[in-house]
RNA sequence: GUGGCCUUAGCUCAAUCGGCAGAGCAGCGGAUUGUGGUUCCGCAGGUUACGGGUUCGAUUCCCGUAGGCCACCCCA
C-alpha cells in the first residue's frame, strides 16, 4: 500500500484550523452584508480564455501558475482553475446583464483559488480569499470605501496594525507615455542591471520598480514615478482618494513601487500587510481598480474596483501573535449520556437522541467501557452535564450531573431536556468559564 | 521555475564513533459491583518519507525522488 498524502501545496484544514477559518469567514460575511454587497458563487474553473484575457496572458499568474484542466476528448474547452475570483466574476457580471442591475454591483465571494506556485510559508496551490468586488461605479469615494473595508475586517479579525499600501498606476491615457519615461530611464543602465530585470525592461517595466535586487535601489529610489506624471483626470482621482480616506481617518503609506503591470488595472492600487514579518508573504491581501475589465472581457465599459484578501495568511499572522494561543471550546457537547451497564447501549443512544430532536448538543457514550472511564471522557470532553442512566430507569429517572459544580440530581426522564436547556443558559450567563 | 537547509510513532523530540529504534504527550485498557479531568500499572502505535549505493552491519555515510521550510521569483 502507497501511503497517500495531500497534494503539494495543499492541506487538509483540521478542526482547529478549520474553526478559525469559519471565524474569518462569518466576520466577512457580517462586514459585506453591512457594506451592501451580496453574495455570488462562481465556478471553481472557467474557459481558461477567461484568466488569460482577464488577469493578463503575460502575468505569471498566467503564463506560469494556472492550473490547467487537461481536456476531455469529446469536449474542446480549454478549463483552468481560477487563480482569483475577479476575472469570473466579471464574466458572471456581463454574462447575466448585471449592467441593467442598479450600479454600482455589489459583490462578495470567499472560497479557495488555486496557483501552481512553488509552496512556501503562507504560500499555497489552494488558498482562500475573502473577496470584495464593486463593479460599475467609477470612484473615487468607492475606493476609500472599500480600502476601509479592508481595515475594518483586519481589525475585527484581530489584526490593529495591519498597513495599507497606496498607488496609483494612472490609465490607458497616461501609462504609455509614463512607461515610455521609465524604459528610457532605465535604458542608459541597461548594462548594469540584474540578468532578470533587463529582461523585463522591455517586456513589462513597472516591474523594475518593485525588484527587491538590492542593486536596484539606487537606481529605482531616482527613478520617474507615475504620480508625477498622472494624466489631469488620473491625478484628481488620486488626490480625491486620498482626500476620502483623510476623512476616514485611515492612514497609509504613498508606495510608488506598488504596481498591477497588467493593462486593465487603472488608478488606485492598495495592499495591506503587516509589519514586523521581513521577507515573503507579508501581503495579507491586496486589491485595486480595473476599469478596463469588464470591456476587455466583452461587455460594455464599465469601472470597477475590488480586492481579494488571503485567509490563511491572516490566520498564520493571528497564530504568530503571542497569547492568541486561545483553544476553540466550540464542538463541546452539553451534555454526554452515559450508563452505569456498558452493554445497553441502545438506552442511552435513545435518551441522546431525545436530547437532539429538543436542540440539545448532546452525545452517547456508546463504548462498552465502564461508568468512570465514560465520565473521565465526557469530562475531557469539556461537556457541562452528564445524564446517567442507570437502575432509576425503572421508576422514569435519570441522574443529572453538573460536571463543573460536582453537583448531581435525580431528575425525570420526562423533564431532562427543559433541565437541561435551563442548566446551559445558566452556565453561559452564570460564567466562570471561558 | 533557481539555490540552500530539513524529514525518526498521531504530535513534540531522543538514539554516543556506523552496532538490537526510545521518551513525553495524545489514544485504548486496568487499579474488588454505579461516579470524572489527578495518580499508578499496562496495551497499542515504526519498512526511521520513498528508492538505490557503500559496509559484516545504515536512523547515522553517499546518490536520486517526494514532501516541508528559507531565500529568490511571484503574490494572497
């Protein structure tokens, strides 16, 4: 027998584990709920055609990471995982006329992505995002609004000083001619700069910006920045943006090295991430406009502006925080029925699932182990009350014990339940235990 | 995708110079009849990641593969 494990890159999500997740999740959902956007489910793959357009064919997202479907004989699509949620979400936008919907679209997704990225340290094949998309409203308050957004969900999911990244990478009418500015910047240099990056001077040079090649520094720290050279429009919205998150009272950093080098990304960039972990995979999460989406994927042109926010990065933060080393109590059970005969098993299967069918957390001990090791395992089980049945079955009684109080009462089969749904709301009231 | 470090029980880790693979925790059972988290005793759990090589003998040394981690790259 081969010993299987779970793909490289993948994990299975432990209870532990999988808890904290459900936690992010519900406070994402709270938060977009309040912020009016609704929830959509797209497909976990799509016509690989949609990534590619969509987040770029030149992006290693695409040219290297997708994971791509091989394809059925009989079937002639091309399907590749989707490797963020934006790209089909705008393709559910046009493919169902959302444009004859109130604008702007409100939408929020969070689900597993999958990138064919060598694994790392909060670096995974499937991953999961907290996603936030608002499709036809052209800024600037939007922006601040949504940046907002994502601070608040970092503060409610236990991280206050996560930092918010700023840019603007300008539009179709003032990038070509920024771009222009760079590569002749950089073109005098040409020799002197990292195999790598004279690679990408031509190809894609916003990129140089962000190199973290300490030879790039002085080069990049002279270097043109856009914000300098935005176009009329692209510099109002900016500093309208900016103007919007003052009154906010959020505060970010202007990061001209922040860039999306990909063609429908326009004007406002932002990142968050946390301070304090150098090196790899401090972005939590990270998001901007795109107003040249929705018409490059064949709609009417429409703005848009979004982010996408990485769930299992904010939960390996969380666990690096000294003291959060909080144990999840959920998945106790109220009350455990155990026996003092070990063999009558059906007893207390039945009293257990009376208990149920009434809303009560409740489990049999359905071992045959004698009555102190069934206790000793409730009581590991952090339950609150033990019902035991044992020979005041005949005259309809059960005994009813308090496992934290060490106190124990005969009660009627006929008034466990009520007892019990009285006992629980009194030992999350009456405290004590957290 | 490139380079480096690592991999022993479910988990955290031992094993001297190359000489019979161990402990703690977790699990299960028991400690004179139906009362718990402690204590004591016991049981179970391993092809030492996998495949080769060197050697009388490999957890230990060498090579390859897989997986993890770190840096790069990329990003969430």
């Amino acid at each position: 027998m081969p010993t299987y494990r779970a793909p490289r890159g993948t994990r299975d999500l432990l209870p532990d584990e999988r808890a904290a997740f459900r936690r992010l999740e519900t406070i994402a959902s709270m938060l977009a709920r309040r912020y009016g956007y609704r929830e959509i489910e797209t497909p976990m793959f799509e016509d690989a055609a949609v990534f590619e357009r969509g987040v770029g064919a030149v992006t290693d997202v695409v040219e290297k990471e997708l994971f791509r479907i091989a394809r059925r004989t009989e079937e002639g699509d091309s399907w590749a995982l989707r490797p963020e949620p934006t790209a089909g979400i705008v393709r559910a936008y046009i493919e169902h006329g959302m444009q004859t919907w109130p604008q702007p679209v409100k939408l929020t997704m969070t689900g597993p992505m999958f990138r064919h990225d060598r694994p790392q340290a909060g670096r995974f094949r499937q991953f999961w995002q907290f996603d936030i998309e608002a499709i036809g409203d052209p800024g600037p308050a939007i922006d601040a609004e949504i940046i907002e957004l994502g601070r608040a969900f970092y503060r409610l999911a236990g991280l206050d000083d996560v930092e918010v990244l700023l840019n603007s990478i300008g539009d179709a009418a003032c990038r070509p001619a920024y771009i222009k500015t760079l590569i002749a910047y950089f073109e005098p240099h040409a020799a002197e700069l990292p195999a790598l990056e004279r690679e990408r001077l031509h190809k894609n040079p916003m990129r140089l910006l962000d190199s973290k090649d300490p030879a790039m520094a002085e080069l990049n720290a002279a270097a043109p920045r856009i914000s300098d050279l935005l176009c009329e429009p692209c510099r109002i919205h900016f500093a309208a943006v900016r103007e919007h998150l003052e009154a906010l009272g959020i505060t970010y950093r202007i990061e001209p090295g922040l860039v999306r080098g990909l063609d429908y990304y326009t004007r406002t960039a932002f990142e968050f991430f946390v301070p304090g972990r150098e090196g790899g995979q401090q972005a939590l999460g990270g998001g901007g406009r795109y107003d040249g989406l929705v018409e490059l994927l064949g709609g009417h042109p429409t703005p848009g502006i979004g982010f996408g926010l990485g769930l299992d990065r904010i939960v390996i933060a969380l666990e690096a925080r000294a003291g959060e080393a909080r144990q999840e109590l959920e998945g106790a059970p109220v009350a455990v029925v155990v026996g003092a005969d070990p063999a009558a098993t059906a007893v207390r299967l039945k009293v257990a699932t009376d208990l149920r069918a009434a809303g009560i957390a409740a489990r049999a001990d359905l071992g045959r182990r004698k009555l102190g090791k069934q206790l000793e395992s409730a009581a590991r089980d952090r339950a609150h009350f033990v019902v035991i049945i044992g020979d005041e079955l005949a005259d309809g009684n059960v005994q009813l014990k308090d496992l934290d109080a060490g106190s124990q009462q005969l009660v009627a089969l006929a008034d466990l339940a009520r007892k019990l749904v009285s006992g629980e709301r009194s030992h999350r009231h009456g405290g004590g235990d957290a």
